[in-house]
C-alpha cells in the first residue's frame, strides 16, 4: 500500500484469516447489503491462495458493524469488531457483497497496534497509558493548558 491505512484488522472470532496476520486497510467503497452498510476495503497483504472460492478478491474484503461503535469512527489506539464478507469482482469496477459473511469477525484498530504471535494486542508499556492519561484528564477539565 502506497497510501497510509485508514486502519488495521487482525484475527477474531470464527476467522478463517491467518493466525497472528495484521492486514492494512483502506477504504474503497461502501454499499448498501440486506439493511446494512458494508465497507469495501483493500487489504494489504492480501488473503493467502486457497482461503475464499475462486471469484472471489483475496485484496478487497467487505466489514460490516459488529458492537457498539462503528469501527470507521474509532479513535487512534481504539479497537471494535467487525463483520467479514467475501467480495466478488463483477468486473468494469464493480463488486458484489456475498449473500452472507463465511469469513467470521475480526478485531479493527485504528492505529497499527503491537500484536503478539497469538495475534493478541499487546497493552502499551505503563509509562505510555499514563502519558496519555494525564494529556486527556487536561484536556478534560477546562481546555486551559496547565502552567
């Protein structure tokens, strides 16, 4: 990917992605499918040879909202879930969502996160949290910065 992802996906429930693979993603399209919004995305690197049926694109997946808060509006070092569904090429441009999600769901972060062999997050050291911490509580409690 030349562009920086809009977010990144790794393993989550029932997903027939690879074990511990962190995939860029960019978001292409969004179509209307059963009631649902789903969010066509380039996905880099592209799903291994043999995981979907032919026809189906192994760099363009569909996510749809799994959870409370839609996964295109998580905050940096957020994380949600999502929906996967396999994209068919349709050919002059044009993609068709499949009749239902075979790929399972994944986990969606905002920002790239440190992810362990298991395909976990790994927590971000102490120092880090309370850095953050402490810029959010000024933030919070009357806009003046702190002398």
């Amino acid at each position: 990917m030349t562009k920086p992802a809009d977010f990144y996906l790794y393993q989550g429930e029932n997903n027939r992605i690879a074990p511990g693979s962190l995939r860029a993603c960019r978001m292409i399209d969004a179509v209307a499918h059963d009631g649902q919004t789903v969010i066509l995305v380039t996905i880099d690197p592209p799903l291994p040879a043999g995981t979907v049926v032919p026809g189906v694109r192994t760099e363009v997946l569909g996510l749809s909202q799994v959870g409370s808060k839609p996964f295109d509006r998580l905050s940096p070092g957020e994380t949600g879930s999502a929906l996967l569904w396999e994209v068919y090429d349709l050919g002059a441009g044009k993609h068709g969502v499949a009749l239902q999600s075979a790929l399972g769901r994944c986990t969606v972060s905002r920002s790239k996160p440190a992810v362990d062999s298991r395909g976990a997050i790994m927590p971000p050291p102490a120092a880090a949290r309370a850095f953050v911490a402490s810029i959010t509580r000024a933030l919070s409690e009357d806009g003046d910065p702190k002398s």
